[in-house]
C-alpha cells in the first residue's frame, strides 16, 4: 500500500533481500488502483483490488510452475496430461 506506514515499501524491499532464493515481487498499490485509502488497514473494507492483483499473479505464478514441470526434476506435483 501506497501510504503504509507499518509496512513501507522500503522495509518490504529489506525483508525480501533477506530470502534470496525466493522468487518474489513487490507491487505497491496506490488509492486510486484500491479505491480507498492506500494504508495498512484501510483496503480491507474493500478488498476487490488486492484480491485481483494476488490472483493474477497468482495464476501467472501457476503456469510458470505447469509449463516449467518437466525443467524441474524436484516437482513431484502432478501435472495433468504429462507423464
């Protein structure tokens, strides 16, 4: 959130570095893109916006994950339609 004071996006940054082998990104929404307020608290009296960007990285995390299957021998979840 753009105006989160109790998780600025230069702390977020700071956390994520301290993961180094996880693939991650920070997207930091303003009020316009929520429709309220851009702080901690605020956005869950309407969630829309930060449900819709989870679930489209979300799913754009997914296809990564079934199209890249076969490159990573440690996958053992089951892809349908691959052997």
């Amino acid at each position: 959130m753009e105006h989160d004071w109790l998780a600025p996006a230069g702390s977020m940054r700071t956390l994520l570095a301290k993961l180094p082998n996880v693939d991650a990104q920070l997207r930091v929404l303003s009020a316009q893109e929520l429709g309220t307020r851009a702080d901690h608290f605020a956005w869950l009296k309407a969630p829309d916006a930060v449900a819709d960007c989870f679930f489209i990285q979300l799913g754009e995390n997914f296809h990564k994950t079934v199209d890249g299957a076969r490159r990573h021998p440690h996958n053992s979840a089951p892809v349908a339609g691959r052997p």
